[in-house]
C-alpha cells in the first residue's frame, strides 16, 4: 500500500506529529517531492480553463498574474478574482466570453504583498464576518461551526449565516452536514490576514476568556485547539484566577496524552508542566486530577531525554503515599528513564529498590539460584 501525505514547509516543524512519524520510517521508505511555482505555461492553462478562451488570448492576462503572483497558485487565483471585481475581466454583453484590455492590464497597480492584497479584500465583508474569521482564524486552519459559535458565544444558525459572504468570496471552504459542518481557511496566507484582523493586544486582552469559552465547550473542541488556547491565556500576563486552574489543567492533560499517543511527548511534556504549574500543592483537593497529570508528565519525561522535567514528575510521584502497584508502575517509569539516558548503574539500583519494595530482596550481584527464585517470588507477589 502507498500512502500519499501533502504540506507545506511552515506547517510541519520539528515538534509536529508528521515530523516525529517521518523520522522513524526506515530509509527508502519515504520519497519526497517538492512542487516548484507555477510557470507562465501553468497560469495560461489556469486562465484557459477558468475563462474558456484560447491559449493565445489568454497569454497577456496570465503575464500579469505571474509576474504579480511569482508563480503562487493561490495569489494568482486571488488576483483574477480582484481584477474581476475591479471590472478589468468581465463577460461581454452577451454574457458568452470574458473580455479585457491589454492596455489596462498592463497598468494596473496591485500590491505584491499577498498578505495586503488578502487585507484589502478581507476588509471588504460585513463586520461580524470579519470578527468571526479572526476568531477562527485563532482556533485553526480547519474550524468545526459548534466550536467556533462555542468561540464567539452565538447560535451555529448565527455563525453559519455570518460566514456565507465568506464562504462566497472563497476566503474559506465549508465541509460537513448539518451536525458536524465545519469551514477550512482557503490558504494559510488567508489565516494569517484573518488573525490579523484583531490586534496583538486585543487577541492578549481577551485570551483568558476566549480559552474559558473554547474550554467549557467540551468535546465539541479539538483537545489541542483548547489546549493551545489555554496555553496563550496563561501566557497573557495576568496570573490566571483560581476557578481556571482545575478546568483548564482537565483540557491540558487529555491534550498531553494524545500529543504522547501521537507521537509528539516534547508537545505533551510542555502541556503538563503548565497543567501542574496552574494547579500547584493541590493533592488533598484534587488528588486524582494531580496524580493522573504527574503520571503522564512521568510518562513523556521517559522518552524526552533532552531536557529535564519541571517539575521532576517521577521523584514527585514517589514522594506521595501509592499503594504497591501504583508505585511500582512508577519505579518502572523511573527505571525506563534511566536506561534511556545510559544510566544503566541508576537502573540497575532502581529495579533493585523496586524489587525491596514489592517483598523481594536481590543483592547488587546475586547469583543464577537467587535470580530464579526472586523472579518466582515477584511473579507471586504481584499475581496476589
């Protein structure tokens, strides 16, 4: 079987899942190709099949959008839309074939910059349109309508009427039914001029309570959406309040856990210690909650061998009172941590330690007998 994967350099950094899943393919199993920018020959196919026209008549307007475009498939579709509405491309009076001067076009004055260009047509829509799509534009490329009314605190009739113009406009994509829709953001670039729709200080302003809104939402949010958000509201400046902590720290550990499934425990790592920072000394009020985030911090700590843990998760662990099996899934993480990191001495003291603490006593050297015999004794002790 093949499996076919596409993105794009600035979407797939070394912490992504993709990343971490390509690394550990073995060698010849992966092959790489790079598509290069459009050529003049792919923006005058581009403009044959959008406006049915001859390869010869369309060859002046696909000179502007490449040069305008520098061959990004996305721009140059964004720039026959602008000249279109600018009334440079439009249909003869018959309404059978589309027409332009040459001598127009070639003194029109477009920006360059796509991110203005994407501006100045964002800037356009309704208001409540714009707020929207910089609201989603903060959750994600890819926005189900529940979290993003959950979001923005309207009904999904609201949000789904707000977002048609839009929808028109080809700003974003819509995907789904009814009970599950959801719109895609068209390009990254589009993302980007959405986000920049609200200021750096608003965004900061109202982080705590767009992460309060996405949180209480539930399921209905993605874990990382959530997450991520959490994490930009306890970055924000302003110490989080006390009635944050236990449910923002509930929405870090489900991401934590499926950030490790995922492949990624460095992300996984980061979402627990801000998890345990927001919940601090909190065992005798949440002792489930903190005991259930330290495992999974001691979890992620085993494989992330780059850096040390803040806090130490595995030496926080043992410090609390678990009952024999809890702990010895514990010195089992600490043992697993050591040999990753070459400590085969600090193992081999552990799985000692270990051993002592389920009832069974193994010098430093022991001989073949002893070793038998206490492997039969552990066997029993835990099967009891």
């Amino acid at each position: 079987p093949m499996l076919i994967l596409a993105w794009r350099d600035d979407e797939v950094g070394p912490e992504h899942p993709l990343a971490a899943m390509l690394s550990r393919l073995p060698d010849g199993a992966l092959r790489l190709l790079r598509v290069p920018p459009l050529t003049r020959r792919d923006v005058t196919a581009f403009v044959v099949d959008s406006l049915r026209c001859s390869p010869e008549r369309a060859d002046s307007l696909a000179g502007v959008l490449i040069d305008k475009s520098a061959g990004n498939a996305y721009f140059a579709s964004q720039l026959l839309l602008i000249l279109h509405e600018r009334g440079l491309v439009t249909l003869d009076s018959a309404g059978t074939a589309w027409t332009w001067n040459d001598a127009d076009l070639a003194t029109v004055e477009i920006s360059p910059n796509v991110a203005l260009v994407l501006a100045e047509r964002l800037a356009t829509l309704p208001e409540v349109t714009r707020r929207l799509l910089a609201l989603a534009a903060q959750v994600g490329k890819h926005v189900s309508i529940r979290a993003l009314a959950a979001a923005a605190d309207l009904t999904v009739e609201a949000v789904m009427e707000a977002l048609a113009p839009a929808l028109t406009a080809g700003h974003i994509r819509g995907s789904g039914d009814a009970a599950d829709a959801a719109v895609a953001f068209a390009h990254p670039r589009v993302q980007r001029a959405a986000l920049d729709l609200r200021a750096e200080s608003t965004r900061r302003r109202e982080a705590r309570g767009f992460a309060r809104r996405l949180v209480a939402a539930g399921d209905v949010v993605d874990p990382f959406v959530a997450a991520d958000r959490c994490v930009e509201a306890a970055a924000a400046g302003e110490p989080l309040e006390e009635v944050d902590a236990i449910p923002f720290a509930r929405v870090l550990l489900r991401a934590a856990r499926a950030a490790r499934l995922a492949g990624a425990p460095a992300t996984s790592l980061s979402y627990v210690e801000l998890a345990a920072a927001l919940l601090g000394e909190a065992w005798a009020r949440e002792p489930e909650l903190l005991g259930s985030l330290y495992l999974e911090g001691a979890r992620a700590s085993v494989i992330v061998v780059e850096r040390a843990p803040k806090p130490d998760f595995i030496t926080r662990l043992l410090e609390e009172p678990l009952d024999p099996d809890a702990r010895a899934v514990v010195r089992s993480l600490q043992i697993d941590r050591h040999l990753a990191r070459w400590e085969n001495e600090a193992a081999l003291d552990t799985t000692i330690l270990a051993l002592a603490e389920l009832g069974c006593h193994l010098p430093r050297h022991p001989g073949a007998v002893r070793v038998a015999k206490v492997l039969l004794d552990t066997t029993w002790s835990l099967w009891r």
